[in-house]
C-alpha cells in the first residue's frame, strides 16, 4: 500500500477536496497541518521544491502537487497506478 501524506490547514477548500477525493477511493494518507507552525510550513515548502500553498501532496515520498493536480492525475487515469505502487 502506498504511502500518501497531504500538508494542509484547516480552512482550506483545495484541501477537503483533496482529501475526500482520497477518501472516496479508500485511501488511508497522513494529514499533516500547518497551522500556525512556521517550521513546518519551511518543511513542507523545502519537500515541495518551493510549492507554497496547501494542500501538497506526495505519494511514496514523489511530490504529486496541489489539488488541481491531484485531479489532474485521476482524470488522466494514473492516480490509482500511483495508489497502488
Ligand atoms: N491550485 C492550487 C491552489 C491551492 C490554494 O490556493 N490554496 C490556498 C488555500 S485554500 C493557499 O495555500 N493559499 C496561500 C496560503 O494559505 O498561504 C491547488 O490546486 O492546490
């Protein structure tokens, strides 16, 4: 089963959309929030290779992105062979 970690923050619609996406395939993933946590907003951004806003998303530790592509993925059809990995 794929590793599948999400950074968010709690008001954040590209963020709930993400994750039911997620949820409606079944998928467990580790929530990250970076509420009010400077440090780990810099992890995040380092890990993203510069990517600033939430949600970002990885699979097996690859970045996938935001939201839109995250969707972008499913609609092409690749998102459930990176799932699966
Ligand atoms: N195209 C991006 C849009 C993400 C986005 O705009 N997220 C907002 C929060 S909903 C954000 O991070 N704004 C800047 C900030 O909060 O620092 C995606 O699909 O993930």
């Amino acid at each position: 089963m794929s590793k599948v970690e999400i950074y968010t923050k709690g008001h954040c619609p590209y963020c709930h959309r993400a994750k039911a996406l997620l949820a409606h395939k079944g998928v467990a993933f580790e929530e990250i929030s970076i509420d009010g946590d400077p440090e780990l907003r810099q992890v995040m951004i380092d890990r993203a290779k510069g990517g600033y806003t939430v949600p970002q998303i990885f699979i097996n530790d690859t970045l996938v992105g935001g939201c839109d592509d995250l969707f972008s993925l499913e609609s092409q059809q690749k998102l459930d062979a990176l799932l699966a990995q």
